[in-house]
C-alpha cells in the first residue's frame, strides 16, 4: 500500500517534489544540495523539502560550531596548566633563594 504523501504546511498542497516551474505544479521549498558521508568521504546529491532539512541544517551548524570553541577550551587549559608549572617553579626557585641568603646571614 502506498502512503499518502504529507501536504505541504505552506503551500496547502501535496508537496510536487521539484522546483522547476517549467514541469508544472513546484514548490520553491524544494531543494537540492550535497551531502558528505564523513565515514566514507562519499558526496551524493540530497533532494528534500527545506522545513524537513531544516533541523539537519541547524544540527551540522552546530556541531561546526562547537568544534572550535572545544579546541580553544583545550588549548587555554594547555596554557593554565603551563603557566601553573611555570609559576610554581618560579616560586620554588625564589623560596630556595630566600632559604640560602637566611642561611648566608647566620
């Protein structure tokens, strides 16, 4: 049995699933784009209704976005973490130095 296909929330229609004007009835929503299997590396073509695509859109926008802010929060605790041994050292180094001029003025 085949299923009926959804109406078009915008349109009030039984969605064509083209946009060419020229076959006849279209949607403007209609849509084409390619899409990377990140696994594979393989490009195909996606053909979908832009307020279905829509979240997936959103969803890769945000996944994008994060990656660099998660490589900006690596490498600034990269920096905490050196400047801490840094400046422990630092600190030993001058309570060292303290320790020999107290023990030079005895």
């Amino acid at each position: 049995m085949r299923t009926k296909e959804p109406k078009c929330p915008i349109a009030n229609m039984v969605c064509p699933r083209n946009n060419d004007p020229e076959k006849g009835t279209y949607c403007p929503a209609w849509t084409e784009y390619t899409e990377t299997n990140h696994q594979t590396g393989e490009d195909r073509i996606q053909k979908e209704c832009m307020f279905t695509a829509m979240p997936k859109f959103m969803a890769h926008t945000l996944s994008a976005a994060n990656r660099p802010a998660a490589a900006i929060e690596q490498t600034r605790n990269e920096l905490v973490r050196g400047f801490s041994q840094v400046s422990q050292a630092l600190y030993s180094g001058a309570r060292i130095e303290q320790e020999n001029d107290d023990d030079a003025e005895r």
